[in-house]
C-alpha cells in the first residue's frame, strides 16, 4: 500500500512515545510505502486534492527519522489517508478537514474529515451523558461556581480545545482563587468551558482505552505525579498495564456504534473511576505504552486493519 500521513513534522516525533511512529514503524515492516505531508502542504485543484509529500523512513536507532524526495500525490490515487495532525483542533484544522473531505468516499482516510469536525474532543462526550460525571458546559462564572457547590464543592474545569492536560484546573468551592481561575479559563466569560464534577478515583490513574473500529485493543493507565491531579502523560502521568472492568466493557460497547458511523476508526477513551471524561479522535496516543505492557506490537492491527478496508478501484 501507499499511505500518507498527514501530521506535524517527523522531528517532532518522540522515538518511544509517539503513536504515529510506531504507526509508519509497522507500515515499513509490512512492506507499505509511507509518505508525509504537513496540513499546509495539501492542495485541491478542481475538486481533485493532492498532497506535496516525501517518503517518511524511521528507526528505533539514531538518527530516528528521515524524508525521502518530494513528490506530489493525488490522494484519491493513495491507499489509505492517516491523519495524525496534533490538536488543538483549531481554525487551521478545520480549513484542512474541509479541504480532505473531497477526497472521501475516494481514498480510506482515519480518521473520516467530517468525523474529526464533529467530535471535538470535550463536547462529543455529551452524546454518551449518560456515562459521564456531572457535566456542564457554560462561560458563566456564577453559574460555574453554583455548579461546583452542587456536586460537591470539587469540580474541574477545561477549555474546550486543549489537549495534553493543558489549561486543567481544580475548583474548590469557597477557594478565594476560583472566579479567577474561571475568569482565565473562559477569557472572563468569552469563551464556554467544560466543567466536571472531581473524580476523587483520578488519584488511582486515568484510564486510556485504545480502540480500533469500535473493538479495543487494550488500555493503559495513567498515574498522576503526587503533586498534580492530570494523569497525562504529558504531564508526568506514570503509565502502568490495566485491564477493562465489566462496566467500562458496556462503556465501549455503547458507544462504538455512533464511533463507526462517524468514521472514528482509531480513538482513545479516557474514563476516570468508572466515567467517561472525553473522546480523543485527532492523534490519540498510547499505542507504544500498550504494546509493551502486552509485549506485541498493537500498531500493526492498525495497518492490517487498513489494509483490509482500503478503497479499491
């Protein structure tokens, strides 16, 4: 196959984290043809898109990376389309998921364009309240702090298009600090925020589940640092192996339906103590993490998976 991957740069990749490493690191091994593209370097010419690309090589020995010679591609002429851009999912995505949609229905692309506008990280969650903890969306301060008083006293608040743990911050009802750390969260009423009930279990880790078309190939869990309450490993969140309770099973279940009609094909769950907290669809990660807790390389379902569902001419 031929596969491009449209992302940020190959240096920015971490060898031993990244998923999309080990993404083009089992692409090569099953004898695929990997090429990489940045977001501004895709083009559409009468309705036809294409991308300025070169080869991507990597090693898990230095030098860890290198580009081949530039070529252009048209994308409904490639295999399979991965699109592992970094969030935030901002105005620059959008522009490039609106461009990618003309070649839907033309080249198999992961994660569908319109699927990655519909599922912004945070408020694609709300489909599936009913697993969620108390949860409000809103820019309004008082609102926000009468939310905090009814669950409780603890809550936690997130912009909307963060990613990595960034901008997450604790709410404590009677905390002299807390309208101003409302104020800076929604820009003093600008922008809406989500804002959950504390989950007092997050202490015990935060759990990614890794699925593929809906079925998952496994979980990590994610450890915050003492002095932190983010797990995130970008963070400081220390991974370990774990496994799916009966509940987070139905969890899975119940949403993998409306993940596959979405075109949502490789997603990372988060649920903390039963819950689920968000949807990642942009360039979920942990796939490396999974792979050696399990000792097996679960990146290479993700290509095999390709392989089986490419558009064929």
């Amino acid at each position: 196959m031929r596969i491009v991957y449209v992302m940020d740069p190959l240096e920015r990749m971490h060898p031993l984290k990244d998923s999309t490493f080990a993404f083009l690191r089992a692409s090569a091994a099953l004898g695929h043809t990997s090429y990489h593209c940045l977001p501004q370097q895709v083009t559409v010419r009468d309705g036809r898109v294409f991308a300025h690309v070169r080869e991507a090589f990597v090693s898990d020995t230095p030098p860890h990376h290198r580009y081949g010679t530039p070529s252009v591609v048209a994308l409904d002429e490639v295999d399979a389309v991965m699109i592992r851009k970094d969030p935030p999912f901002d105005n620059a995505y959008l522009m490039l998921s609106l461009c990618l949609e003309h070649a839907r229905g033309k080249t198999l692309m992961v994660n569908d364009p319109q699927g990655l506008r519909e599922a912004n990280e945070k408020l694609y969650a709300l489909h599936f309240a009913r697993w969620m903890p108390p949860t409000m969306v809103s820019a309004d301060r008082d609102e926000i702090l009468e939310f905090t008083a009814e669950v409780g006293g603890r809550a936690v608040i997130k912009p909307l298009d963060g990613a990595g743990g960034v901008g997450v911050l604790a709410l404590t009802a009677g905390d002299r600090n807390a309208r101003a750390i409302i104020d800076v969260v929604t820009g003093e009423g600008a922008r809406l925020t989500m804002v959950q009930a504390f989950i007092e279990q997050v202490s015990e880790g935060d759990k990614r589940v890794i699925l593929l078309d809906g079925e998952p190939l496994g979980a990590i869990l994610r450890v915050p640092r003492s002095d932190d309450f983010r797990a995130n490993i970008h963070v400081g969140g220390e991974v370990r192996p774990t496994d799916l309770t009966e509940r987070e099973r139905t969890i899975v279940d119940d949403l993998a339906p409306r993940l596959r009609r979405d075109g949502l094909i490789f997603v990372g769950l988060d649920l903390v103590g039963g819950y689920l907290t968000e949807v990642n669809v942009t360039s979920p990660t942990g796939i490396q993490e999974l792979g050696r807790f399990q000792k097996n390389r679960p990146e290479e379902q993700v290509i095999r998976w390709l392989e089986t569902h490419r558009i064929r001419a």
